[in-house]
C-alpha cells in the first residue's frame, strides 16, 4: 500500500495514495461537512459544501474530489473555506421550500444542520424559485422539488444501487428538477418502491406517504378491533427515532408504546414468518422431490417482486408463490383468528409497522387479497411509528417493557427474528428443511455461510444426503448476475434468497435515516452491521429457533389450515405475480 505525506490543519498525517482530501480528513478523525457526497454512490462535488483551502491553489477546492498528494497542506476551517462553504449553502438556501418547522425531515435534515454549524441565519439571496413538482400518485413515495437540492444522491442511489436509474435531472438550467423521465410519477416508470432513493435524500425532497391518520381514525372508532404487527427488523431501528444509539434493541419498549396507543392488539410478525417458512420450506421440497421450477427464488420482499415483474418476467416461475409474512399474518388474523375470537372479519383491521416503503404498495396488490377482505389494511414505516408514538405524547424514556399479546398468533421462534437481516430467510428455511429431512431436532441450528453483508453468499447444503448449492442476494445490482445465470439456465443453485434492500430490512427504505454525521459506531461496525447483530442477538436468546417448533403454528394446522401447501393454504398464503410493463408515459 503505497502513502502519501500532508498537512490537515498543520497536522501532519498519512494517507493512502488515491485517497481523497476528504477520505484522508475522515480517515484521521477530522470533519469535513458534505451534501452532495454519499460514500461509495456519490462525489460529484456539485454542492461545493466541502470547499477547503489547498495552499497554492488558486480557488477553493471540493474535499470529495480532490486527491490527496505528496507535501500537500489543507485547510478545512480557514476564513476563506468558511466563508466558501457559507455561501454555497447560502445560495442552496435561496432555491429551498423553507417550511422546515413542518417538514419530516425537521431537526434530522442535513441543510438543516449545514445552517446551524455556518452560522446562515438570514435569506441573503432572494428571488424567483424554480417552479416545482408535487407528485403522490404511487402508494409509497411523495416527490416535492421545492426542496430537492440537486443532490444527485437519489439518482446515483437508484443507479448503483438498484441498477435501475428511473431518476434523472429534467430539464436545464435554472429549471433543473429531479425526477422520472419527463417528470412523470412513480407510477408510470419501473420504479420498486424500496424507498432507497428516500433514505439517500439529505432533505425532505423524498419521503414516504404518510398513513398515519388512517390509522388513527381507525383507533377511534369503536366497531373496529384494530390489530398491529411489528416487522422483525423494526425493534433494530425504532430506538434511533427517540434518540437512542444506533443498533438498540428495544422489543419490550415498542410493544409498550403502541399498547399504549390504544392498539387493541400487538402481535409480532415474526408469526407470520415463521408461517412463511412452513409454506415455503414445503414448497421447496415439493419443487426438488417432484421436478418443479428451479432454483426457487423467496418472494418476502416487495421491492423485488416488482423489479422481477418488471425487468425478468419470464422468470416469475421461479418465484415462491407464498405471500409475504405480514400478508400471511393479516389473512389468518381475519380467518382463523377472527373465527376463534367471534370477530366479524369486515370488523378487524390489521396495521403492519414495517421497514420497508414497498410494503404500501403490496397491500393493495388484487392478487393479494384473501375473498373480499384485503390482508393487511395499513403500512406504517419504522419512522412513521415513531411519530404516531410521538403523536399520542408517549413518554418513551418512561416506558417499561411490556410483552406481545400471546393469544393465537403470539408465539414466534428465533428463525422469524433473523427475517430482517440478509440471509436471514434462507437461514431461517434451511433449519426447518434440514431439520424435517434428518428427522430429529438439530444439534446445530446456525448456519453462518448465510450471515454477513456480502452482496453474494453462496454454500453447499447437505439435507440428509442430498447436496444443495443455495445463494444469498440483497440490493439488485447485486442480484443482476445471478438473475442472468438462472435466465441462461448455468445457475447451480436450487434455491436463492433475494432481498430488495441492500443488507435486507434492516436498512429498508422506511427504516430510520441515520444522519451522515454519525461515526460508525462501537466495534467498527457500521449501522446496518450494528442492526444486524441486535436481532442474532435476539434470535440467540430464544427457547426456540427453529419455526416448525412454534406451538402456536402447530395448533394452527391442527385446528385450521391442515397441513403446509393444503388447499386452504394455497387459498389464503399462496399468490401469484404477473409481469408489468416497464414504461406507461405514453399509454
């Protein structure tokens, strides 16, 4: 590794050659503010927020861009990079919607903060503003350019990211928004809806739609017994919307706040996964055992379902046709649970807090419907709870912790945990699939081959003498080769696991944005590392871990469904998918 020699500040320092001036000042602890720059997706140095002063230079230079060299002296503080910096927000400020007090992003906004440590108090540069777009047509994503800061970070994001680039800079000049082609909606383009683009954005140009007072009205009306469920990888975020360090897990305390909401029931979806593992682990056997479509792709995560729909349609066969497992939650909740607790099912009406924006664009899908009630009624995201909490004036600091409701639907084992995180599902299969086909409980149910934030995991599974290649997927640029080996028919594998966010629910697109000031935190973990490990620390504290030991879903094939994959399974967990057309600005 070759280094180079130069002054941050009269500090003397080391970095490695090729390095930024900004990765060289980060690299020692030093701190540059930036807008524009995203690690690893952007640096385009547009915003000019992270001017320094190089000596001998002629103008200031953008920290993000420059490269470090031998006997360099920089200056990230001098008058004239302040006064540089100063201005640039100055004239971003000038072009921005400052409805800040009503905002979503108030007191967690990036310009925001910029103001605060410049010093910019007043509007210096007043003027005409570029006419803007509001745009809410999809279910999970509102568009507002008054206050997009031309950023580029949403685009780079869908780019690289998700390898789909549906946003772009429209138009020139003074007119420049950002947006799909032509400035049209979500809905016309093959957009995911995984809400990536939402976290990336530093403002509030992007951010979910907000169904929070659906579900108020709903918790106010008394013929409704209103029933909430919490994704597995919302009690690994929830915490940071109240202040608390990034990777707290903070299970009781959730479950305690939103019985404090007045929510008549609070269930965990880890039900619902655990379901889903008996439905798609039996489906699975039944694809080897009888020659069925192969590899076998998961069908948990709704961003991925519309990205295959919309870019490889001719490789839905490979899709699970099991439902997702708060849609498998929400069709037993207005079945077998409402028939158990003498509950008209029109009367229920079932909330999902999830990680995940796509999961509002899911829920209105007509081939997820069970007869003519749809499964889940509302999706609020990880940050949308906080503010319902915040809303009704709980006291979160003041909570103890409170336990899930237990009746019916309340058991879950370890594996539904692990849900949230890449890898998680597969994981979560193979122990009950190992364990039903060796015949005796396992001695061993962690399969670390399925952990970690590789963008692709692969391993050679033995199920009681037969040998399986599986693979472990998240965020479809990732994706994209394997897709590619399964459409040319080279693929080895007999089962996939594709998650649409990069690292799984733990860094979905509703979860909480970590502001990009924050450090990495203990252990040199990064904050989806440090989400990831509060759920293996959760599913390790489980009397159980595999899900075909939950009591609860033994009793609900018992009494209900009868067994995985029968025709009142097929019926109320099973689905179908279909392909979609790409672009619809013209029909």
């Amino acid at each position: 590794m070759t280094t180079v020699n130069l002054k941050i500040n009269g500090r003397a320092v080391t970095a490695e050659a090729g390095m930024t001036v900004l990765e060289a000042a980060r690299a020692n602890g030093i701190y540059i503010p930036t807008l524009c720059y995203l690690k690893d997706i952007n640096k385009s140095g547009a915003c000019r927020v992270c001017l320094v002063e190089v000596k001998r230079a002629r103008t200031l230079l953008s920290a993000c861009t420059t490269p470090v060299s031998e006997g360099m002296e920089v200056f990230t503080n001098s008058e004239r990079a302040l006064r540089g910096r100063r201005n640039s927000v100055e004239l971003i400020m000038s072009n921005h919607n400052k409805n800040c007090l009503s905002c979503k992003r108030n007191q967690n906004c990036e310009l925001q903060r910029l103001c605060e440590e410049l010093g910019v108090r007043e509007n210096k540069y007043e003027g005409e503003h570029t006419a803007p777009t509001f745009e809410d047509a999809s279910y999970g994503i509102v568009r507002d350019t008054s206050k997009c800061v031309l950023c580029g970070r949403c685009i780079e994001t869908c780019k690289k990211v998700q390898g789909l680039g549906i946003l772009g800079l429209e138009n020139r000049g003074f007119k420049t928004i950002v947006g799909p082609v032509y400035n049209s909606s979500f809905n016309d383009v093959n957009c995911m809806q995984c809400g990536q683009c939402v976290t990336a954005c530093p403002v509030g140009a992007l951010t979910e739609k907000e169904d929070i007072h659906d579900v108020i009205k709903a918790l106010n009306d008394p013929s409704k017994t209103v029933i909430v469920q919490t994704a597995p990888a919302v009690r690994a975020s929830l915490g940071e919307e109240f202040g608390m360090p990034i990777g707290s897990r903070v299970t009781g305390k959730m479950v305690a706040a939103l019985k404090a909401c007045g929510f008549d029931r609070v269930y965990d979806t880890n039900f619902g996964a655990d379901l889903t593992i008996m439905e798609e682990g039996n489906e699975l056997l039944e694809r080897i055992t009888h020659g069925g479509t192969l590899p076998m792709f998961t069908s948990c995560s709704p961003g991925w379902i519309k990205y295959i729909e919309y870019q490889y349609p001719e490789l839905l066969p490979h899709l699970s046709t099991s439902k997702s497992p708060h849609m498998m939650f929400g069709a037993i909740a207005k079945t077998y649970w409402a028939k158990n607790k003498g509950i008209d099912p029109k009367d229920i009406y079932v909330v999902s807090i999830m990680p995940c924006i796509a999961k509002k664009s899911e829920i209105k899908r007509p081939e997820c419907k069970t007869g003519e009630y749809v499964d889940v009624d509302a999706v609020l995201t990880t940050r949308e709870c906080g503010r319902l909490i915040k809303m009704f004036g709980v006291d979160w600091d003041e909570l103890e912790d409170d336990t899930f409701d237990q009746d019916l639907l309340g058991d879950y084992t370890g594996a539904g945990v692990i849900f949230g995180a890449t890898g998680g599902v597969m994981e979560a299969a193979l122990r009950t699939v190992k364990q039903k086909l060796d015949g005796k409980k396992l001695e061993k149910v962690d399969f670390e081959a399925c952990r970690g934030m590789a963008g692709v995991k692969e391993a050679e599974i033995d199920l009681n003498g037969t040998k399986i290649w599986i693979a472990i997927t998240s965020s479809m640029s990732a994706a994209k080769p394997l897709l590619e080996e399964v459409k040319a028919g080279t693929s080895k594998y007999t089962f996939i696991e594709v998650m649409g966010c990069p690292g799984g629910c733990i860094n979905g697109g509703g979860q909480s944005i970590v502001p990009s000031k924050v450090k990495n935190g203990k252990l040199g973990y990064g904050y989806k590392e440090l989400r990831m490990k509060a759920l293996y620390d959760e599913d390790e504290m489980m009397e159980l871990r595999v899900s075909s030991d939950n009591v609860q879903i033994q009793q609900l094939y018992n009494d209900f469904l009868e067994a995985p994959g029968s025709e009142l399974a097929e019926e109320l967990l099973h689905t179908s998918y279909s392909p979609k057309t790409k672009f619809n600005i013209l029909g």
